[in-house]
C-alpha cells in the first residue's frame, strides 16, 4: 500500500467516524444519571428511562401485619402491629419508620425509626422513652428490614431500660 492510499483511509476513516451521531446527543438524564449509548444509567435509588423516579417511594405506606416479641427468660407475646413508612426529606437512602399497635387507644404514639437502604436493611431505633400506661420505659436497637410493594419483614434486637434486657423482635406484614 503505497502512501497516499494510506492517507486516504485514514482520512476516509476519520471522516466516517465524525459523522457518525452521538446517542446520547438528546437524552436527559436525571439526579446524577449517566447516558451511555443512548440509555440512562442511574445512580442508586433512582429508576425510570430517565432515572427521574425514586425507588424507594414505592414502599411508602402502611403495613400491617402481626410481632412476635422474644424476652431473654425465652417466653414469647405476639401482637398485631402496624408500620408506617415515610420520606425522610433530606434523604434519598432513608425512610422514616413509626411502629404502632392499632389497638392502642391511649393515643401515646409509636416507635420511630430509621431505615437505611442499603443492601442490607438496615434499621436504627436511637434511644427513645415510650410511653406506657404500665410505666414508661426506654428503648435502644438496631436490625434489619426486608420489603417489597406489598409485604415487609424485619428482625430486631431491641435494649429496653437502664437493666439491658434485651428483647428480639420479628415481624411479617403486607401492605
């Protein structure tokens, strides 16, 4: 091949390659999304054709379901229980989580706690007095959480008072 055949396909090539469209031209993606030939490669927590939708929103709502608490003597108690999963706003990675009874007629509230999407559920009640009729008491515990749209499931270990009785909790619930 003699040189001027070799400059023109060089040349030839260079001109091909430069007419050649960029896929990604007239795509938009969102929060912090890539485009790559053409497609949106999202970030964590978001989804959709251009990585606009929250995954986590999906799960927002109330589950109700039935707890299983075990105490450290190895004697059981199960009651039904209601968990409630909301946005945290400065956050995409985290829900807030409120456990109620929905027989409570006291009016005293729930559990509050936070939910860490990570690959692991993991949640984190931070120390907090719950109000009982039968006597206040504090809580402390961390475990891990398992949902889909429709069903939830989690296992906790919770550290009730200033004695450091631990309690372990398992629960199963749909939407």
């Amino acid at each position: 091949m003699n040189l001027k055949t070799t400059f023109l396909a060089v040349v030839s090539t260079l001109v091909m390659a430069s007419c050649a469209t960029d896929p990604c031209k007239d795509i938009t993606c969102l929060n912090e999304a890539t485009c790559s030939d053409g497609t949106c490669l999202c970030t964590d927590w978001y989804e959709g054709t251009d990585c606009g939708a929250e995954q986590r929103t999906k799960f927002f709502g109330t589950y109700s379901g039935n707890v299983v608490f075990t105490f450290s003597d190895s004697t059981t108690e199960s009651n039904p229980w209601d968990i409630t999963i909301g946005s945290v706003l400065d956050s995409v990675n985290h829900f807030d989580l409120m456990i109620t009874d929905p027989g409570d007629t006291t009016g005293l509230g729930g559990i509050k706690g936070k939910l860490i999407t990570n690959a692991a559920g993991d949640v984190t009640f931070d120390p907090q007095v719950i109000q009982d009729p039968d006597g206040d008491f504090s809580i402390q515990g961390t475990g891990f959480f398992t949902i889909t749209q429709t069903y939830s499931a989690f296992s906790f270990e919770w550290t009730i008072n200033d004695d450091g009785e631990t309690i372990t909790t398992s629960y199963t619930g749909t939407k």
